[in-house]
C-alpha cells in the first residue's frame, strides 16, 4: 500500500532563505508525483507536476525534483518570500490500480518577514 | 473564468442530520471527486465519478452519498451514519481519470457537526 510522508510537518525560515520541502513514498511504481500548495482554509493549487520519467520540473522560483528509485522527490524554494508561508502537499498518482493519487500530509511553511 | 465553486463555505448541523454539499464545475471536465482533509493527515478520497451518472466509492465512502445527474454538479450527502463528520471537504475535477489529467480542486467547505 502506496504511503506518503512529508517531513517536517512545519518550518519556519527568516525571507531570502532557500529551502528544501521532502516528500517521500513507499512504492517506485508511480505516474507522476506533483506538487500543491494550500492556503488557510482554502483548496489546493498544482505547482509542479512531474512525469515519472523526469527528473526535474522548475517555474520561476520553485524547483521540483524526483528520484523515483529511492522514493523521493524535493520541493526547492529560492529566496523565499512572507508570501511563500502556506502548506504544501506532495500527492503521487499510482502506476497501477486504477492510477488512485495519493496525498501527503503536507508541510506547512512560514516565512519570517 | 472556469474554475469549481463550492458552497457553502462554512456549514454547522446537528448530529443526526442529513446535510448536502454542493460543488460545481465549468471546466467541462468528465471526472470529479470528493476528498476529506483531517489536520494532519493527507487528502482521503471519498467518491470519484468518471462520467455523468457513474460514480465509484473512494477509501472512505461509508456514510457519505453522491448524485452525478449531470456534468457540472457533483454533490456531497453526509449522512448520519457517518461517525465522524466534522472536517474540511474538497471537491476537486479532471479532464478524465487518465494519469497525465491534473486535478482542480476548489475552495473547500467547512463542516462542524455538533
């Protein structure tokens, strides 16, 4: 059974700092893995969506990246901004089965002004 | 603007009611689905439906109910036989359940059953 984990829960980084957001799964048999970001009390919106044959996926300063043998993909945020504080989830869409997406509990980021 | 509304955003009911969430779409999209969201845990899929008047039970659908009469509307029944009713409930859709489909998702309704 597919498991997603995304670690830490929260982080709190002073604005201008660069950061790495870690999500990991459980089964490599995966389609693609994307990215979301959920603001307080609100849905979620697609940042990045990376096919299971990339390795990577940027737009502007958000940098995806997928390393599907060892289960692992990393959301890179340069410069961040107050504006960036918000939660973000990690969701794999299963290879098999139906291609049921799989959802992280996400971390949620605050940036310091 | 094409998006997916639903309403309301925040509902309070009574244990023991039936209560209804409604969600719709302008994206003329095929498949739209329900998710639960519980702090601290990861999306929960509740029903999917593929088509207009099919729909399939996700990995939580005890105590939930869905209609899929026509493209855009795909509501949510919460019954009373669901235990545990209270959580943030999103509906989200797709141009079709094939993999490469991203999923929209709108803003979400509150639910607190007391």
């Amino acid at each position: 059974k597919q498991e997603v984990t995304q670690i830490p829960a929260a982080l709190s980084v002073p604005e201008g700092e660069n950061l790495v957001l870690n999500c990991s799964f459980t089964d490599s048999a995966i389609y693609n893995l994307q990215w979301f970001r959920q603001d307080p009390g609100k849905g979620l919106t697609s940042l990045l969506l990376i096919q299971s044959s990339q390795r990577e996926q940027t737009s502007g300063r958000l940098n995806a990246s997928l390393d599907k043998s060892s289960g692992r993909s990393t959301l890179y945020i340069a410069a961040s901004q107050p504006g960036d504080s918000a939660t973000y989830l990690c969701a794999v869409r299963q290879g098999t089965g139906g291609f049921k997406t799989i959802f992280g509990a996400g971390t949620r980021l605050f940036v310091k002004a | 603007d094409g998006g997916i509304t639903q309403s309301p955003k925040y509902l309070f009911r009574k244990e023991g009611q039936n209560v209804t969430l409604s969600c719709e779409q302008n994206l003329n999209h095929d498949a739209m689905y329900w998710y639960r969201q519980d702090p601290g845990q990861g999306l929960r899929l509740i029903y999917y439906s593929q088509i207009v008047n099919d729909f399939q039970k996700g990995d939580i659908a005890e105590g939930y109910s869905v209609s899929r009469e026509k493209k855009e509307s795909f509501p949510l029944t919460v019954t009373s036989a669901q235990k545990n009713p209270t959580a943030f409930y999103l509906c989200a859709s797709s141009m079709d359940t094939s993999p490469n489909s991203p999923l929209h998702f709108g803003n979400g309704t509150r639910l607190t059953v007391t």
